[in-house]
C-alpha cells in the first residue's frame, strides 16, 4: 500500500521551560517584557517517511525524531503622556533549533512539497538546523574552496543533498509608532528581518532559459574562481584555475548541476537576506470640534491607509517574505523557497467613520 497506519506509535513528548522578567519604570513610562524558552520534543511523528519499501508500504508515519528549540523575546514600549501623544514598541524575537536524533538509515528526511523547483528542498539532516536548505552544489576541497573540472574550466558538482542554507533569520523586529497631536493621529507599523537565507528558484529557472540578467555578459569571456581538481587541491600550494570560458559557446555554463556547469542550485541560495518593510501606515483626523455640539453624531474622522508602502532589502528577487507552499504544507514549511511566487501587493485604502 502507499500510506501505513502505524498500530506502534506512540505520544510525542514535550518538555519546556521559560525565564522571563516584566519590568515597569518613570512611572509606567517605560515597560520591558522580556522571555527565554527552551523547548524538548522527542519521539516526534514523522509522516510520509520514505523508507525500505520491505516494511510494505512506500510512505511511512514513525516515531523518529527529537528537536531542540531555543529562543529570546523581547517587548518594549514607551509612552507619552502630554500635548504630543507618542507610544513607541519594539518587538524583538530571536529563535534557534536543531534536530537531535534521526534514524541512521535516515540521513535525511525532507517534505516533497517543499521539493518545487531543480534540485533544492527543505530537507532535515541530523545536527542541523529545522529551517535547513539541502541541495546538490558545488565539490570543495578541504578547505572549503570550489574544485574546477580542468578539462572544461567548470565547476565540479557534488550531487549529494547536503545542508547548503539555513532560512531562519537571525532575528526579526516589529517596530510600532504611534503619534496623537490635538485632532491627528498617526500609526506606523515597521517590519524588519535580519539575515536568513533564501532559494532563488525563479532567477535558477530564467538562467535556464536565458532570460535573466546573468547571462547578459554570455559574450564576455569567465574564469570561473576556484581550484582545479588536478590532484593538488587539498595540498598547501593548490592551482588556482586559470581556464577561459566563452558563454557563449559553451551552453553548459548555464545549465548547472546537470553538466556541471556554473549555475546550479547552490548558486541561487542567497546568503543573509534582509529587509525592512513599512507593513502599514495610517494616518486620520477626527472632527470632534466640529461635532461635538451636535446630538446625532458621536464621532466623525477619515484616515488613510497604506500598505506595504516601502520595501528595503538586498534580496534581488521581487519580495523576501516568500513562501513556495500553502499553510498546509506540513513541518515549517516552504517559507524562504521563491518559486513561482509574486510580491505582497501594495495598497491604499480611503474611508470615513462615523459614530452616532
């Protein structure tokens, strides 16, 4: 059959625990909120497990894992009082994980709906982190440099789905602003993430087909930077690869992992992305002066609205918060896979409240 019911599961186990302060000062002025928390799981229920198709199915449901997770938050806000209203928050928050235990004959286990485009996926190994991107990439000697081919002046592929990226950010911020000056008022919600690494599957798949901006200079002759696998690769003195490639004669320059060409998926993983993002912004005015002698009317005011007004990052595709799935997708998901995606939409919105 494809899918077993397992009659030997049993319950996942969780223990955490939680250190946390709350601090008021300057007469409530200032409040800081602050939370550790670590996190146990163990005998965790893995689904769609693809193991020795002896057990008599192809998909298995086991007790197979054990992870860890950490993390920080922290909650600020400042306020106000007088004429100008002002209340600032800062929240903070900064997470890590890892995955204890896998089967040995499980080097890795992965989500086939996070598998959306050439050789990258959201695969789990053993030691790493959750959030982990594996793929085929590129052949290193040991100190961690690119082997070239010396025969083609191309990189040499390492087909194995090793952990090539990590999507969790080093830490996210919400920053809100919130200002009142007699009958105006503005609120301004801020966005930021700081590092984090995406799958740029969209620019992979333009590269194929000769539509992105990379092979603008395919008549512009490449040397590829690296080390020539030439037997001295992991020695102190190594040849440093000096052969020309011509773009455009060589079609497999562009076409990645499948010759061994340049641009394979490890390419396309984008390292420490950030941005900060102006995720709303309304401003309003309330009529109370001009009501306030009438009897019908309680409250008149008309505001704007605007988001997703401003976006600051050095992700080159169209928008960073990418999610290649839909919530249904099950573990974390495919949030940092770009594939067939399409940026958050810009939008403005006009209207009139009234209270009677």
């Amino acid at each position: 059959d494809f899918n077993n019911a397992n009659f030997q599961l049993v319950p996942e186990k969780q223990s955490t625990y939680e250190i946390g302060t709350e601090l008021r000062l300057f007469k409530n002025k200032l409040s800081i909120d602050a939370t550790y928390y670590n996190t146990l799981n163990k005998d965790q229920i893995l689904e769609l497990v693809r193991t020795s198709y002896g057990t008599g199915f192809i998909l298995n449901t086991l007790n197979l894992s054990s992870t860890r997770n950490q993390g920080v938050e922290i909650s600020t806000k400042i306020f106000n009082r007088k004429d100008l209203t002002w209340n600032f928050g800062l929240n903070f928050t900064k997470s890590w994980n890892k995955l204890l235990t896998l089967p040995d004959n499980l080097p890795e286990f992965y989500i086939s709906d996070t598998w959306l485009y050439g050789n990258a996926r959201a695969g789990l190994r053993r030691g790493g982190p959750t959030t982990s991107i594996t793929s085929v990439g590129y052949l290193r000697n040991n100190a961690g440099q690119v082997l070239i081919e010396p025969t083609t002046g191309l990189p040499v592929t390492d087909n194995n789905f090793l952990v090539r990226g990590d999507r969790n950010p080093d830490f996210t911020l919400g920053i809100n602003n919130s200002i009142k000056y007699k009958n105006w008022s503005l609120n301004m919600l801020w966005d930021a993430k700081v590092g984090g690494d995406i799958f740029n599957g969209n620019e992979l798949f333009l590269t194929t087909i000769g539509r992105s901006r990379l092979t603008a200079d395919r008549e512009t002759p490449q040397i590829v930077t690296g080390i020539l696998r030439d037997g001295l690769e992991n020695t102190a003195n190594p040849t440093k690869n000096n052969i020309v490639i011509y773009p455009y004669l060589n079609q497999s320059y562009y076409q990645g992992a499948a010759t061994s060409g340049l641009f394979n998926e490890e390419y396309f993983i984008e390292k420490d992305v950030s941005f900060m993002r102006l995720r709303d912004f309304t401003i309003s005015y309330n009529f109370k002066d001009l009501i306030k002698k009438t009897k019908i009317m309680k409250t008149l005011s008309v505001f704007v609205t605007g988001n997703n007004l401003i976006l600051i990052s050095n992700y080159t595709g169209a928008d960073p918060a990418v999610n290649g799935s839909t919530p249904a997708t099950r573990g974390v998901g495919a949030f940092g896979f770009d594939f067939g995606t399409v940026p958050e939409p810009i939008s403005l919105n006009f209207g009139l409240r009234a209270g009677f």
